[in-house]
C-alpha cells in the first residue's frame, strides 16, 4: 500500500530535530531506518503530518569507547553492531542478539536506536538493553537528559522518549573480566520474531555464580527484568541453576497469541533462561 | 515535492518526488525498472530487494528520499553484457518456477557472496532468510549459490 502524505524534513543535526519535532509535536514522527515506521506507514498504521528523518545526524552515528561504557548512536546500524570490534568486545551480548534479528536486508537499514525506542516487547534488543543496565540519553527542547532501562521502558511500544524529543546514543556499561552471555531465542522458522527471549548475562567467582542479570523478551508489554531468577541464581553451582531457573516467569503476564499462550511461554521462559544461564556461566 | 538526485544502474537521475513514495515506486513507476518487484506489504518477502550504496535493502521499505545521493543497482543493472555469474547459476541449477521471487533472491545472494564468498549452506539459507520464494522449496535457490560461490562469482 500507499503511505498517507506527510511533509519530510531531513534534519542536519540534533537540534535541528528537536526543533522540528517541537513545532509539530503529536502529528510529527522520526524516522531512523524506517524498518518499522515504513511498514507502519504502508499500512497506515502510522499516519505523521511531519517525517523527520534523523538519518543523516552525523552525531548519532557509530560507537565510541568512554571508558567504563561503550556509547552507540542511535542510528548504529543492526549490520554495523554486529560487525563492531569494540562491541564484540566488551558488550558481546548485544552482538548476538542482533545477529537474530530480522534478516540480512533489514539489518542493514534498522537502526539500535530504532529499535529500542519502537520499544516492541517481541523486539530482542530491549530486553538486552535492560539487562544490562543501559542508558538513554535522550535530547529535547531543555536539552538532554539521561534515563535509566529500568526508567526507560514504560508500555507497550512506549518509552520515556516525548513527542518533541530524540533518542541520541545510548551508553551501555562494559561487561569486565568473569562475565559471559547468552541470548536465548525461540521463534518459528520462517519469522525472525522471538515468541520468547531471554538475555543472560552472568559472572562467575569461585566456581559458582557471584551476579546474573537476566532480561525477558516477549513476556509482557515492556520487555522484563527477571529480579527473582536473578537472586535465586545468586550462589549457584552448576547442579542448581535448572532448580534456579525455575523463577524465571515468576510475575510476568506474557500474551497469548497464535504462537503460543501465556502458560506455554512461562514454560519457554524457564527453559530458555536455563539454557541461556547455563551457557553464560561456561558450565 | 522534495528534489532527489540517485543513480540507478550507472545512470543519474534528478526528480521531485513526494515524501511518501517509496523507492520501489519510484523504481518502477519514474524509471521503468520494472525488474524490480513488490510481493508483499509487510517488509516480509525481499522481492523488492536492491542495492543502495552496496548493501541489500528491501526497497519497498525505503523511501526514495531517504536515498537521495545514494547509489542503487536492480537486478537490470546486474548484467554486463552477459549473465552476472549468480544469475547464469540460477539458470543453471533451474533455481526457480514462477520467477516472482528471482529478482530479490538474485540481489540477496550477490550482496550475501560479496560479504561471505565460500558460505555453506546453512550460511547461505541464513543469508537469504529474508527472501521468501512459494514455488521452489529453496533446493535449487541454495545450489545455485553455491554453483556461483565455486565459480568465484565475485
Ligand atoms: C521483516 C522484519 C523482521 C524483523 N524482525 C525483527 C526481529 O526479529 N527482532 C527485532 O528486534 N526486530 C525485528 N524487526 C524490526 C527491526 O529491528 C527494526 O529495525 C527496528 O524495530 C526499528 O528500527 P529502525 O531504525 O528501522 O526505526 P524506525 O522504523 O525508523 O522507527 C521506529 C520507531 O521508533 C521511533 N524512533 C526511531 N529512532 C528514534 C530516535 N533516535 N529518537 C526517537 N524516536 C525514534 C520512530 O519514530 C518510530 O516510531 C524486523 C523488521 C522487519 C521489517
Ligand atoms: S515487497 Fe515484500 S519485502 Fe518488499
Ligand atoms: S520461483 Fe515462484 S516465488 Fe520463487
């Protein structure tokens, strides 16, 4: 289908955004790559008066090493996270997850940012993101403002972003020494979209499990954070994390939908973060 | 109206286009690269899949806008003077019936082979997740890749 019409302002940089966005408030969209907001606007799902495109801010491009955080610019591509030395790195876990994202095409026009700020819980990136600590900085009219994951996530596809505001980067604290990852996703084959995720991240000490940061993918309107697992693995041996991992949909409401319903994903949920975990700790 | 300048296939064009066109349409309706085609509205099928600037993108899911500048190839823009070698492999290895899909699963595979040239199959059925093909069970799709891949196709 045809887009509704709508005027295009091609923004040069971050303030010229802001600004754009300020002067048409509700009935403005930005659009990053587009891989979500263009079938949207295909549909007419979507229908913005105003399109602003924050493609070409050369600020929100690529990431930067800042010491105990890697900065990504929003509009980092899925294609240029995953072929990034510096994220491979130190933020491994974030690679992975974007390798199983949608398909070759889509990932070379989808965008970090993009995807995180579309907040959609069957999305991988934002319980990624929640897991393992990230911050938005997030750019308006009174200048930027930097909210946590934990603040970030606020319904389904909605986030702390405002009308006239712009996600720029995102600082994302490094996973030191002792730490290993594991994203675990289940899907259909033929569909790229988890039914259900589960982000591990997890450090060892001494043979057992010293902190794990588990976020859920798909188990509810905002991407989760799995606080109960999380304090039940604390201590863990190799022999107790399946009896650990059994708090994993604890307080989670998950949709029911035509792949699967919310007691079916609870299932999925333990299982995955069993073998996520699992994998994590090298065990 | 906005002013865009691309070039499609070697050549450059400069138009004024709406905001809301996209470069599938301006493909086939401005420039007659009809090569190109639509088979879905949901960004699922990758039979609208170009080049812009090197990379594969669904081109149904890109405003012609946003690739003001860039550089775009079609599958009409993939010969030269003979078959490229994936499109002679596909004809070879009888990699499709209908024909609908041929277009964006020859696209995805060239840009596959130019990041990866000695895939293996699970590479290659990986790379070309995007692309969905109803008639052929994808069989003859993976050998011709790889009939293009030992060939040194690019
Ligand atoms: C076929 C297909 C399969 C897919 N499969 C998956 C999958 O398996 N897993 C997955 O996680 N995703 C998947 N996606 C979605 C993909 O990851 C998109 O790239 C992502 O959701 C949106 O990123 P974008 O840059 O394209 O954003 P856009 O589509 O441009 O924007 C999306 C929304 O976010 C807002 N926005 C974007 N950037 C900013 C910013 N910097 N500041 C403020 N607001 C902003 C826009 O206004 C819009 O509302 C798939 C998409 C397609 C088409
Ligand atoms: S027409 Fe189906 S993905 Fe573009
Ligand atoms: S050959 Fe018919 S869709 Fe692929």
């Amino acid at each position: 289908m045809i887009p509704a019409q709508f005027d295009y302002v091609r923004a040069g940089s971050v303030d010229e955004a802001v600004s754009a966005l300020a002067e048409h408030d509700e009935d403005a969209k930005v659009l990053a790559g587009g891989q979500s907001l263009i079938p949207l606007l295909r549909l007419r799902l979507a229908y913005p008066e105003v399109v602003v495109d924050v493609g070409r801010i050369a600020e929100m491009h690529g990431i930067r090493d800042d010491g105990s955080h890697l900065v990504i610019g929003a509009m980092t591509t899925h294609a240029e996270v995953i072929t990034n030395e510096l994220l491979r790195r130190h933020c491994g876990l974030i690679a992975e997850a974007t390798e199983t994202v949608a398909d070759p095409a889509v990932r070379h026009r989808g965008t970090f940012g993009g995807s995180l700020a579309h907040a959609d819980p069957a999305g991988d990136l934002p319980a990624v993101a929640l897991a393992l600590d990230a911050e938005f900085v997030i750019a308006g009219a009174g200048g930027r403002r930097t909210v946590s994951a934990a603040d970030f996530f606020v319904d389904y596809l909605q986030t702390a972003i405002e009308p006239a505001e712009v996600l720029v980067e995102v600082r994302v604290p490094k996973l030191g020494d002792g730490w290993g990852y594991r994203y675990e996703k289940f899907q259909r084959v033929a569909q790229a979209w988890a039914i259900v995720g589960v982000a591990a991240a997890v450090r060892r000490s001494n043979g057992s499990i010293a902190e794990a940061r588990i976020g859920l993918t798909n188990m509810g309107s905002t991407p989760i954070r799995a606080s109960a697992v999380e304090s039940a693995l604390a201590g863990t041996g190799a022999g107790e994390v399946a009896a650990a991992c059994e708090a994993a949909a604890e307080g989670t409401s998950p949709p029911s939908d035509l792949n699967g319903k919310a007691d079916y994903r609870q299932h999925l949920a333990r299982v995955l973060t069993r073998r996520a975990v699992t994998a994590a700790a090298g065990y | 109206m906005v002013k865009i300048s691309i070039t499609v296939d070697g050549e450059r064009h400069e138009d004024e286009v709406e905001p809301r066109l996209l470069l599938v349409h301006y493909l086939r309706e401005r420039l007659g690269k009809v090569g190109t085609v639509v088979g879905c509205d949901t960004s699922n099928c990758g039979a609208c899949t170009v080049h812009l600037d090197g990379n594969s993108v669904k081109a149904c899911s890109v405003l012609a806008v946003q690739a003001d500048g860039g550089d775009v190839t079609t599958i009409e823009g993939l010969a030269n003077g003979e078959w490229h070698p994936v499109q002679a492999a596909f004809k070879e290895c009888h990699g499709l019936q209908c024909g609908y899909c041929t277009p964006g699963m020859i696209m995805a595979a060239v840009d596959l082979l130019a990041n990866n040239p000695a895939p293996s199959e699970d590479e290659i059925r990986e790379g070309l997740e995007g692309n969905l093909c109803r008639c052929t069970g994808y069989q003859n799709i993976v050998k011709a890749v790889q009939l293009a891949a030992e060939g040194g196709a690019r």
